[in-house]
C-alpha cells in the first residue's frame, strides 16, 4: 500500500494504492458526502480485487485532506477528480472511475471526458430520501461508457426498483442500506453482503478487459 498527495485546482488530494502485483485494470474509488475511504465497501474491494488482477485507488478529495466536514458542490467534487486522473492513468493501464454515492456521481460526470474505461457506481444516490421527483437518473444514463450499479435493497437514496432502465448493470444487495449495513435481524449477514458486492465487481471488471 502507498500513498501520494497530488495538487488539484481544488486543492491537495491523496491516493492510496493497494496494486495487484499484475495490473490489467486500475480502479479509481472516490468516497461519498459524508464519509472517507474508510467505507465498508470501499475496503472490502481494495483487499479483494488486487488478487484478481485489479489494481485499486482510493481517492481523497482535497476537502476530506484539508479536514473539512461538508462536501464542496459538486464542480468543485469533480475538479478534484479532474486533478488526480493524469496519476490514475499513469500507469498505462485502463482506468474504471468509481466512487460511492457522491462519489458515484462524479464518476458518472467525468467518465466520458476522461476516457474512463467503465464506470463503477456503488450506492448511487439517485435522489434525496424521500424525494423520489428530483431524479439524478440522467447522471447515470449519461455516463457514456459501460456502468455497474451495486445498490442496497434498503437504501432510502434509491432502491433497486426504483432505477430506470438503461444500458448498465445492476447488483442488489439484499437489505442494505446506503451504506450497505444489513440489519442483525436479516436472513443474510454482512460478511455475506459484502461477499455479493466484492463477487459481482471481480466478476464484472473481468468482462472489461
């Protein structure tokens, strides 16, 4: 695991770097609003795809560096991507943008302007809670390139259902929530929801290459 600090127009961001000791493929992982890299899902796949030929980069935003509490808009969210591809795709390999809710989304609004190979969404907000009218669908339906949407059975910003149809794949994971946390009461635990969530990206990013 390395890391690397790079200067953006929204300030300094920070790779984490779990390589696979053979890359075909890099992923890039943004983190959501109101949270880091840190997220469940987002290190169960960075202990899990090295093994599989799939480098994984975690990417800070400047704000989350510089210690804030409160997300930027989202043009200031995608500059900070903007920054850090130039290092993503340094490496000569196929770049997957992807990220976690907010995250999901500026993968899905970069993608095509920065040759993104696919897109990854994990826990795509496709509206507020409870506000199923302001629809972000068109994000995701625009991205341009090969997408993959896992997306909890619960979560309030959008349940599988919910989605519209479209040219990507969608994973379920049964009972979590925006966070992919299953209640203790379900019929499948959380080794096993993440189990579904690191299987289907393993299997998927193998069909990319």
């Amino acid at each position: 695991m390395t890391t690397e600090i790079i200067g953006t127009e929204a300030g300094d961001a920070r790779i984490t770097w779990h390589e696979a000791g053979t890359a075909r493929l890099v992923l890039a992982l943004g983190h959501g609003a109101g949270g880091g890299v840190e997220a469940r899902d987002l290190r169960a796949l960075a202990e899990a795809l090295p093994g599989h030929g799939v480098s994984v980069a975690l990417v800070e935003q400047p704000w989350r560096v510089a210690g804030k509490k409160v997300a930027p808009a989202p043009k200031t969210l995608d500059a900070g991507w903007r920054g850090v591809w130039p290092a993503l795709a340094g490496h000569g390999l196929p770049v997957v943008a992807g990220g976690r809710s907010a995250g999901a989304r500026v993968a899905c609004r970069t993608a095509a302007e920065l040759g993104a190979r696919a897109v990854l969404a994990l826990s795509f907000p496709l509206h507020p809670p409870g506000r199923p009218e302001k629809s972000r669908a068109g994000e995701l339906l625009g991205a341009g390139v090969p997408a993959l949407v896992v997306q909890g059975g619960n979560d309030p910003f959008g349940r599988p259902e919910e989605f519209p149809e479209g040219d990507y794949e969608l994973i379920e994971v049964p009972y979590g929530d925006h966070g992919f946390a299953v209640p203790k009461r379900a019929a499948t635990g959380q080794e096993h929801a993440l189990g579904i969530i690191t299987d289907g990206v393993v299997r998927w990013t193998a069909s990319l290459v």
